[in-house]
C-alpha cells in the first residue's frame, strides 16, 4: 500500500472514530430530551441497542486495558504512511485533538463505566419499543 493510501486511510479511519464518538455521546442527551418529548425515533430497539453495545464494548475494553481497535489500525497506517506523530493532515489533526487526550487511564476507565452506567439508566428512564414504531 502506497504511503498515500494509507494516509487517506488514516485520516477516514479517524473521522469514522470520531463519528462513534458523537453517536455514543450524543445520543444519550437525545433520548433523555427525546424522552421527556414523546419522539417516538428515540425508542427504537435497534438504535439502543447498538447504542448500549457500543458503549459496552468501550467499557469493557477499558477495564481490561486494551485499546481501541480502530486507534491501533488508524497507528498503523500512520505508521505504513510514514507519518510521524501531528503529521497528519490539517483536519486529522484536529480530530485527533478532539478525539485523543493524555490522561491516566483510569481516568478513562471511570469515564466509561459512568458513561455505560447513565446510558444503561437512560434505557430504563425512556424504554424502547420492542419494534419500531412506522
């Protein structure tokens, strides 16, 4: 694989990341609000469950060390494209700083359970249909 590819490789693999990132986070407020609003779209199943899972699998590799799939293979393009670290292209870069902090990773940890711990509270206070309703 050209050092190109990879690069552009990279960059989609960070912006897909960041998009987890804001479905997980995002998503909470919005059946919370959607809830309290009777939007009937922040009841179906699927999307809660997808939801619930995602965070869950974050959680879960958190407490056991391990870090995320799609970082590791975003690393490894870099790598492949010769790119040392910041530099990325201007947008990637950003997202990275968004999306990447240099904290403890038990801070991380905490994070995450709490973040599953209200997501899964959330699944309690605004319950999903069992089939989305047309």
């Amino acid at each position: 694989m050209s050092a190109t590819v990879a690069a552009l490789l990279a960059d989609a693999l960070l912006v897909l990341h960041a998009g987890i990132v804001v479905f997980v986070v995002g998503l909470l407020p919005l059946v919370l609000l959607g809830g309290r609003h009777d939007w009937r779209w922040v009841r179906h199943r699927g999307l809660r469950l997808l939801h619930l899972s995602v965070i869950a699998g974050v959680t879960v590799q958190s407490w056991l060390g391990q870090h995320c799939p799609l970082t590791l293979w975003e690393q490894e393009l870099r790598h492949q494209a010769g790119q040392a670290r910041h530099a990325e292209s201007f947008i990637a870069y950003w997202i990275g700083r968004l999306l990447y902090w240099e904290l403890s990773w038990w801070v991380f940890v905490g994070a995450y359970t709490v973040f599953a711990v209200l997501v899964a509270l959330a699944w309690w206070l605004v319950r999903p249909h069992p089939h989305h309703p047309r």
